[in-house]
C-alpha cells in the first residue's frame, strides 16, 4: 500500500469512566476524555462528528467494541488517522504465558473476565483498520502490557516518510506492573498522566518547526510524569505494528506537499523516552543530575533498566556462547574484551550511585544486580566460559566499593556486598553476590596471566582491575593518589566479608595480600588498628557489616590473615 504524505480523514474513540458499577469510583475520567475530545476538535482539526466520546453509563462492553469495530468498515480511509483514548480502571490476570490486561468497562466485574475487554484484542484487531495510523493512548492501570515491540532510541527522521509509513503505537500512563493515580495532576480535575498529556498537546510538546509527534509526545509526558512530586508511575510507549509516527499538526506536511514536482521534505529530531544523550558519552552528566534531583527517580530507575536489559542482551547465550571447541587465550581476550564493552555505562551508573545515591538508589543497584546475574546461572558448557558471566559483574562490584568507600558510605557497601541473587545452583539457594562471584574470579585467577605484563603477578585478577577501573573511576571521582588506597581497602572488606558469609576458612586475597606478607603492615595493618582504636562504634560496624561485632570481625581477620601467611608467594 502506498501511503500520501498527508491526512484524509481524523477518527476519535475517547472514553471515561468514573461511575462504575461494581468496581470503585475514579475522579476524573471523564473529565480527562472530554478535554481530549474538546482539544482533538480546537488545535487537530478533528470533527466533532467523527469524535464517539462515551463517558459513564455509555462505556459498556458491547458499546466500546462495536464503536471500534466502526473503524475496521469501508468507511475508514488508508489515509485517515485515529486515535482511540481510554481513562479508567485497568486489571491483570496471570495467565500461562505471562501477563494479561485488561479495560474495565463501565459494568465490568474484575472475577469474570467475560465482562472484561482483553486489551490486546484491540490491538491485535487494529490490523483489521485500513487507516494508515492508529495510535492508543490507555491512562489505566497496568497499561504498560500493551507493548510488544518498543521504538528506537531517538533519531532524526523526514516528515514526510514517518507520515507515509504504516504505524500502529501506543503510549500507556504507567508499565505492566504499575498502579497510576487518578488525581493530582498538573491541571485541575485530570489525573497526573492525561494532565501532563493536555499540557504536551496543547503546545508544550511542538517542536521549533510545530510538529508534534506520538514520539514527541511520549518524550514530554514520560519527563513530567517521572519527576511530577505526585507520582509512582512511569508512562510508556511502543509500537504495536509499523515504524511510522502518529503526526498530530499538520501544518509541516501540508508545506511538504505543496509542490508535488518535488520531493520537498522537513527533517526533525524525533525525541524518545529517553534521549540518546543517556546512552551515549554524556550519560554521566545526566545520570549525575538524577541522583540529585530525587523527583527523577523514576527516570533513573529507568534509565538503569535500560542499560540492564542491554546487557542482558549483549550477553546472552547466543551471542557469548560457553561452549566452544577450542578456547585459546586469544579467544579468552577477546571474551573479556567483549564482556567490558557490555558494560557500556553501567560501570558510570554503579559508581555514581554508589557515591552520591541514597538509600532508596542503592536499592536500584541492588535490583539491577539481581538481574545482571540472570545469565551467570551453572549450566553445561567450558568450565572457565561458565565461570567468566560473573566477570562483568566483579568489574561492577570493584567500582560500586570503590566508590562507596570514597564517600564512607558503608551502608551502600554493605549493600552491594551482600545483595541476594538467585545464581541457579543445583540446590536452588539464593546466595549473596559476594559469594558465587568470588568463587568465580578464584577460578579464574590463572586466566588473567594471558594479558600482557600480568604473566608474573602474585594477583594477576587484582592487578588487571586495579589497572582497567583507575582512568574510569577517575573520570568520575577525580581521586588521584588515593585510589590505590580505596582498591586495596575495598579488596579487604571484599575477602573478610567472603569469609564471614561462607565460613569456609578461604577468602579471594587481593594486592593487599602480598604487601602484607611482604612487609607486615601497609593496608590490612591500617584497617586493624583503625577497626581497634573504634571497636564497636567503628563506623563499618555501626552499618551492619561482620553483624556489628567487633570480635566477630577479629575472629574474621585472624582467620585472613593465617590464610595470607599459608599462600606461597614467591
């Protein structure tokens, strides 16, 4: 189908429900579908005609299903748009394969799921509309189970094409596990999501060439409604079909196709939720002014996510395979290499957090570490491939104690020490990170001598890390001389608190060992006498670490240090 690169006709389904039958009243829903009508009307040259708007009583089941079903008819254009808008309640259901919403009409009943409609039905049947655009905007809760297929990170496309191109979006007012509010907007008498949507289409979303776009406009409405004081929620966007956007002023298009001679078009950045700066070099300018605004945090949180659910796709089984015929070092190499690439900003977000987040931050790094070991669980493979998932991971942990410890922050070290993650042993236990990551890197500890000028280390693993962290970490914290300082002290609290946890008698020895060997003080002499002259106000006591003991964290100590004194080092 060949598309014009303009409108022939604009369609409307908006509804609101306050008045529920069997379920609890809302606020202002339907205050939100008729400023939506009005507004689709006065600034997007909508027909009042060509706008169904049922509120209350008129949303039933049948009635929103058979007005939907008007758009499928012969009456419906290949180049009209339309837009179909619901404010009410949402619910979800667990099914077999996940997930399932649903839209509560207005005599819905949440226990019967006949008096509900399943909201991928509506999606799914979009694709019997010929309409070119149809975009869904849902201020409902769970809404976010609508998405099956997400937009590219923002990017710069021509009018004329995105108008041209088949689209099928969606722009929720919170994900699929999220409850949204019903009041507190930013306009009186609308909830947060649709209030922030008013706003957005009624100007504050144009571009400089007055366009708006559903890409434009989620970008605006997931900024405001992520740092809105009011808010728990976080709106989301996606694409149901199609790659096009969902243009709402029209003015561009009609200059683009003014002369038909020529192929005359506008080139505009299309926003998205959240901008490319984010994930490029500059994302630790932004993630640094999340910390400190803490109306951010949804954003932050997400921003997090972003970079997990990367990682989690870089190295996924079918891209870093653990079985091979054949590992070489070259090979092993180009595994490290690969896995720190992976990496990309998470190293920037961890260490920043740890640094300067609070405690409801930390929690984010807690979460994300959770499911960064998603992929390090025992399967069958190379034993030494098995055992590299979980260097991603360290490197992460290096830079989050490092940081923390920096600020004095024991509470954040504590944290990231002892967060629990379901590492798929056979026995099925949840394990504090520190534990299967440790016994990794011991595994490991032979590998690192493949890197040149590590071949004759005593720690070739700490040695490697100390060297890869320090330009990352100090373009982050500028702290100069007294890295090496915070590395070794991180690498102690790392080794005591493995033996602590696992009371196995063994704990992975960092760069503080030989020195202590070597010359009987330097960095763990400096921890034993600062944890003596304290003892139990010692402030990493204070935060919970070896239980708050002191002679629990003698006990520990002695046990390293005997440890020490058994490796031979030379």
């Amino acid at each position: 189908m060949l598309y014009k690169p303009k409108y022939e006709n604009r369609r409307a389904l908006v509804i609101g429900i306050n008045k529920y039958q069997h379920v609890s009243p809302l606020a202002f829903a339907c205050s939100d579908a008729e400023a939506l009508s009005k507004l689709l009307v006065e600034k997007f040259a909508f027909i009042e005609d060509d706008i169904t708007l049922l509120c209350d009583d008129e949303a039933s089941k049948d009635k929103i299903l058979e007005e939907f079903h008007r758009f499928t008819q012969e009456k419906t254009q290949p180049d009209d748009k339309i837009l179909v808008f619901f404010a009410g309640h949402g619910h979800t259901i667990t099914g077999n394969r996940g997930e399932v919403g649903f839209l509560v009409p207005v005599g819905g009943k949440p226990n019967d799921t006949s008096t509900l409609i399943r909201w991928d039905d509506l999606t799914r049947n979009a694709e019997l509309i010929r309409a070119k655009h149809v975009l869904f905007i849902m201020d409902a809760c769970y809404g976010g189970l609508a998405i099956t297929r997400a937009p590219s990170v923002g990017s710069r496309r021509f009018v004329k094409d995105m108008c041209q191109r088949y689209s099928r979006p969606v722009i929720t007012a919170g994900k699929a596990d999220e409850t949204v509010a019903d009041a507190g907007g930013p306009l009186p008498n609308h909830s947060i999501f649709t209030g922030h949507l008013l706003q957005g289409l009624d100007g504050a979303a144009v571009t400089g060439l007055g366009i708006i776009t559903a890409n434009g406009i989620m970008s605006y409405v997931y900024e405001k409604v992520g740092s809105d004081p009011n808010s728990h929620q976080t709106p989301h966007y996606g694409y149901v079909e199609g790659d096009g956007d969902f243009i709402s002023t029209e003015e561009a298009l009609d200059e683009a196709s003014t002369d038909s001679s020529q192929d005359k078009d506008l080139l505009i950045s299309v926003s998205s939720a959240l901008d490319e700066a984010v994930t490029q070099p500059g994302a630790q300018t932004a993630i640094k002014g999340y910390i400190a605004d803490p109306s951010k945090r949804i954003i932050l949180h997400d921003l997090a996510m972003q970079y997990v659910r990367k990682f989690l796709s870089e190295t996924s089984a079918d891209k870093m395979p653990v079985s091979a015929s054949s590992v070489s070092n070259d090979y092993l190499a180009q595994r490290f290499k690969a896995y720190e690439e992976s990496l990309g900003n998470l190293l920037g977000l961890f260490s920043a957090v740890s640094h300067w987040g609070d405690r409801s931050q930390v929690s984010l790094l807690e979460k994300a570490l959770q499911r960064l070991t998603d992929n390090c669980g025992l399967d069958s493979g190379v034993t030494v491939l098995l055992h590299m998932r979980w260097y991603p991971i360290c490197v992460l942990e290096y830079a989050a104690g490092i940081s923390a410890l920096a600020a004095q922050k024991y509470n954040t070290l504590l944290a990231m020490l002892t967060t629990e993650v379901d590492c798929r042993l056979s026995s099925g236990e949840s394990r504090n990170v520190i534990a299967p990551l440790s016994d990794a890197m011991v595994e490991l500890h032979h590998v690192f001598t493949i890197f040149p000028g590590h071949e004759r280390n005593f720690v070739p693993r700490s040695e490697y890390l100390y060297e890869l962290l320090q330009p990352e970490i100090e373009d982050i914290l500028f702290l100069g001389e007294s890295y090496e300082r915070l590395f070794d002290r991180f690498e102690l609290f790392m080794a005591l608190v493995y033996a602590d946890l696992t009371n196995m008698g063994v704990a992975p020895i960092g760069r503080f060992g030989y020195k202590y060997r070597r010359h009987h003080n330097g960095p763990f002499v400096s921890l034993l006498e600062e944890a003596k002259s304290q003892k139990d106000s010692w402030p990493p006591l204070k935060a919970g670490l070896f239980g708050g003991s002191y002679s629990r964290f003698e006990e520990i100590s002695q046990m390293v240090r005997e440890l020490i004194g058994r490796i031979s080092w030379f």
